[in-house]
C-alpha cells in the first residue's frame, strides 16, 4: 500500500520542475518580444549589448511622438548678429553687447560691449565671445563673467569644452596660423604655431587631459589633413597624417575615442589617433556631432547615382564608440546641419527640422517658411532654430 507522505515528496521534485519551466518560458518570451520590438525600431540585437539597450531605455514607455510648438521671436536683419542657447538663456550678440533674453523673448541681462564682428560658443555652464576685429575674448557662465582678455593676434575660430577650457585659433607671426589654450579660469596653458600648415580647428577633450588641433598642409599637390594630440600643458602625445583628406570636423567621445569626418569618410580613431573603424561614403559629409559623448552621428547625402524610384537622399548614420552601427534614419531631403541632445538628434534641412531618437526613429517633426540656419538644445524637450532675422523655440509636446 502506498504511503502519502511518500508520494508527497514524489510529487515535490515534478512541483519544482514545472515552476521552473515556466520561467524558462516566460523568460524566453519576453526575450523574443524584446528582439521583435528591437527589430521593428530598426536596432539589430546583434550589433548592441545588454547594457547598451538598458543605458539608452530603449523599452521606456516614451510618447511615439511629439507635436512641435513654435514661438517665433524677430530682431531684425539690420545688425550682424549671432545666437546661442546658453544655459537656459537665449544669448544674442552684437553691436549693443551681449544679451540674455528668456524663451518669451524678454531680456533678462545685458552685458555692453562693442561686437563688430561677433563670434560665440557655448558648451554646458559656459559661454565663450569674442570680437574678431579687436580681438577681446569673454568667457561667461550664466550672468557672471569668469575671465577676459584681449590677444595680440587675429582671432580666427575658438572653442570652449563643457569645463571651461577655451581653445583659441588665431593668427601669428609672418601670417601662420597658430592654437592657444586656457583653463576654466583663463590661465594661459600653451600655444602651438604650424608653420606648414593651417589650422582649421582646435579642441579640449572633455575630461581635460589632452588637446587636439586639426590642420590642413597646401604645400604639396593634394590637400592632407594633420592631426595632432597634446597633453593639457602641451607635451606631444601622437601625430598622424590623413592623404587626401581634409577633416572638417572632430568631436571626442568619453571612452578617448575620437570621431572624425571628412568630405568622403567618416571614421573612429584611438586615443593614439591610429583607426578603430571607418567607412567611406558614396555621397558627402553634410554635418556631424555627438550624442551623450557616447554616439558619433554622421549626417551625409547618398550620393548622385539616385535612381528614380529611391527617394532617399540623406543619412543619418548613428555609431557607438566601438564603430557599431545602431542606426540610419533615411530621408528624401538634403541635410543642412544637425545638432544632438541628450534624448534626441535634430536634423535640418533649411525649411524642415526633424527630430529622431538613438533608435533613428522620428519623433516629432516642424517646418517653417523661412530658412532655418542652425538648431540648439536647450533641454530634453526645448531647442532654438535660429533665423535670418530670430529665432524660433521650440516645444516638444
């Protein structure tokens, strides 16, 4: 005769087993849901890990897609002007000085100094201005002036980083071309002067440790790019030559990865500047930037062999600092320029403005009558288009 208590502890080893491929079931479910729902935003599970697919919340039950407001603010065409979003201030700099104007147009601060030739950047808690006929330079965050100066050469570009560091492209003896670095608090670090060369732009990376300065040699019969890294206080790190190339733009990444673009190519270097990835396109580099100093976005035309029933004409290419493609956001216009936030790319195409995620899926979309020459963000949600005659902020809703 069967004892209870014996088919009792039978039937517990079948109890566990049954709970246990239940999970097993349950968890291959969701895991097949999650590649679906992966696949239709167009991200390829093979291409991003775990954590890349946790850190950018690609499964947070955001809105599919937002209406765009628009409040539209003149000035009028009668003065150089130049705009910048600083902070959460609208900057405007001419002639009357540096203004601060909130999202309803009202002016908050005036700072009065005379900007012939206006030329400004901002870059997180601070804000960099300087005139490119007297050659003073004001570094500023928020209302507080941190540090001035005036150099002694022609102001060609400048950048400032999210720290504070301020790199300076001017000119210097017999016309070369030359980068001068300062600190948050505008101590002079260095200068480097290229005889051979010119310097088309200058950068500190964002932990502050190293320097990069792009410049372009004409001396021979094609143009090259030279790409040359230094330590903050202007020690020599690496330099590398690119042949018939001119890389118009560079960014750092947080992982000391550096992304590049040239007219044809777009690529991803080590911190010893040798190549991680690169691909060369069929069309042009229209514009780039970085996304959270953790994706290169590369905006470029398809190029000119477009056949009649392919109507797209640009990309938007969005790569990790290790060259994996997470996504391309196709569209039938040409690109005029692009700006990244932290939730979203803002791609331009002079009367369009299109705002796409990480994923490259379009989230909201705006466009206008006038021609729209650049975009910045303020916030998530908020960004300024910037006008022949104003600007125009934006509201994500």
């Amino acid at each position: 005769m069967d004892n209870p208590e014996n088919r009792s502890n039978a039937q517990k080893p079948t109890s566990r087993m049954s709970i246990l491929l239940f999970f097993v079931l349950l968890v291959t479910v969701l895991c097949a849901a999650a590649v679906a729902y992966l696949n239709s935003k167009g991200i390829d599970i093979k291409e991003i890990s775990l954590k890349d697919v946790i850190e950018n919340g690609f499964f947070i039950g955001e809105k599919d897609s937002y209406e765009v407001e628009c409040k539209e603010i003149k000035y009028g065409t009668n003065v150089q002007q130049e705009f910048v979003v600083h902070k959460d201030f609208i900057v405007r700099c001419t002639k009357s000085g540096i203004e601060y104007f909130d999202k309803n147009g009202e002016e908050k601060w005036l700072f009065p100094v005379v900007l012939n030739k206006p030329y400004v950047k901002s870059s997180g808690k601070y804000l960099f201005v300087s005139d490119l006929e007297t050659k003073d330079v004001y570094v500023f965050s928020g209302k507080e002036k941190i540090w001035e100066d005036r150099l002694e050469y022609s102001i060609l570009s400048a950048d400032i980083n999210s720290s504070g560091y301020v790199t300076v492209v001017h000119k210097s003896d017999r016309n070369k071309s030359a980068v001068s670095v300062y600190n948050r608090e505008g101590a002079f670090l260095f200068t480097k002067i290229k005889a051979e060369s010119f310097v088309l732009s200058a950068g500190v990376s964002p932990d502050t440790k190293n320097v990069f300065i792009n410049s372009i040699d004409y001396s021979g019969v094609n143009s090259n790019t030279g790409l040359d890294l230094y330590t903050i206080s202007g020690g020599d790190i690496k330099g590398k030559k690119f042949e018939n190339t001119i890389l118009a733009s560079i960014w750092f990444l947080k992982d000391d990865t550096i992304a590049a673009a040239g007219d044809s190519e777009i690529f991803l270097l080590e911190k010893d500047l040798e190549i991680k990835w690169s691909e060369t396109i069929s069309g042009k580099v229209m514009s780039s930037n970085v996304m959270k100093n953790k994706y290169a976005v590369f905006a470029f035309s398809s190029g000119e062999n477009i056949g009649i029933l392919n109507s797209d004409k640009s990309n938007v290419l969005i790569v990790d600092g290790k060259g994996r493609k997470v996504a391309n956001f196709k569209l039938s216009q040409d690109i005029v320029n692009i700006s990244c936030g932290e939730s979203f790319i803002a791609v331009n195409t002079g009367r369009n403005i299109y705002f796409i995620d990480v994923a490259g899926q379009l989230r909201g979309s705006v466009n206008f009558e006038m021609d729209i020459k650049s975009i910045q963000f303020f916030n998530d949600r908020e960004a300024l288009a910037v006008t022949r005659d104003g600007v125009v902020v934006l509201k994500l809703k």
